[in-house]
C-alpha cells in the first residue's frame, strides 16, 4: 500500500503543477474550475493505471514511443496559449464562454497529457510489479483509486493554494503560470 501511495505522490506532479498555473490565471467560478480540473486529472490517473492494466504491454509500446513528445507538445502549447493570452491588448473576462482557458478539450488534452505517464504502471501492475502477483480485481480497483483520489487532492491544494499570489501583477502570473507549463512540456523531453 505505500508503494501505491509513493506512486500516487510521483504520478501527481504534473497534474499539480498544470492545477497551479491555472490557480494562477483563472479568477472567476473558481471553485467549479477547480473542481472539473480535479476530476479530470484525477479520473484520467485513476483511468490510465486501469488502461495500462488491462492493455499490458502492448499498450506501454505503441504509447511509450509517442509519449515524450505528445506530453511536451500539449503542455507548450498551452503554455504558449496562457502567455499569448496574458499579454494580447484586449483583456477578456475569463467567465465568458469565449475566453474560458479551461474549456472542455482543453481539459481533456491535459486529462492525458498528465496521465500518460500512468500507463507504465498500469503495466506494471499486470506483470507484478507493483502490488505484487495476481491482483484481484478490488485490489486493483483500490490502487487506481488511491493514484486518482491522491491526484484530485494534490490538484485542488495546488489550484487553491495559488491564490496566495494573487496580490501580484496579473499579467505576470499568467506568464509564470505560461512558463511553468512549457517547463512541464520540456522536462519530458529530457
């Protein structure tokens, strides 16, 4: 069990630093943001172990080939898309639909961009390396809920937490939270 909760920690990263960038830019409907932005990231870490499971192997080569570089691109680009935004003269509100940053491909680009990396474990898992031989199918269910329900706390402290900084200047923090997505993008690249 504290394998499965080391794993959760590590597997929670990106999701936690992509729900801090947001914590930064989003100033409106700030609970829903959050919560939709949890569930997803949560439920796609919680999804991806299950795929990898179930997938085996087979799943980890076709996806471990793609997965730096799919990863880097979505992050970037978001990234790219928050500081572009932050800077362009006509400052929108972010609760109209138009100008939502958090809309619903958005949120599913980063669903998978977060979780992909759980596929590995999922792999893991149905060759006994993680939780050990034969897992049953509650054992199962109970580690990929412990890596989804870690990565919906993580994501909700982190979205939360960043309001501390919200004394700063706006367009700053959406460029920090810009720059720290690109950084996601690069450090799966290296």
């Amino acid at each position: 069990m504290l394998a499965i909760i080391i794993i959760a920690l590590a597997l929670a990263v990106d999701a936690t630093v992509y729900s801090f960038s947001y914590g930064l830019v989003l100033k409106c409907r700030r609970m829903w943001h959050s919560l939709w932005l949890a569930l997803t990231v949560g439920g796609f870490q919680a999804g991806m172990p299950l795929l990898g499971y179930l997938g085996g192997e087979g799943v980890r080569d076709s996806v471990a080939q793609w997965q730096d570089g799919i990863v880097a691109a979505v992050f970037c680009g978001l990234g790219i898309y928050v500081i572009y935004s932050a800077w362009k003269e006509d400052d929108c509100d972010c609760c109209t639909k138009d100008c939502n940053p958090l809309g619903l491909f958005a949120l599913l680009l980063v669903g998978i961009a977060t979780a992909i990396d759980a596929l590995a474990v999922g792999v893991a898992m149905a060759l006994g390396d993680i939780g050990g031989t034969n897992l049953t199918l509650p054992q199962l269910f109970l580690n990929v809920s412990i890596i989804g329900g870690v990565t919906i706390v993580c994501s909700l402290v982190a979205f939360h937490s960043a309001r501390l900084l919200h004394h700063l200047p706006t367009r700053w923090l959406e460029s920090i939270a810009g720059l720290l997505l690109i950084a996601l993008g690069i450090k799966s690249l290296l």
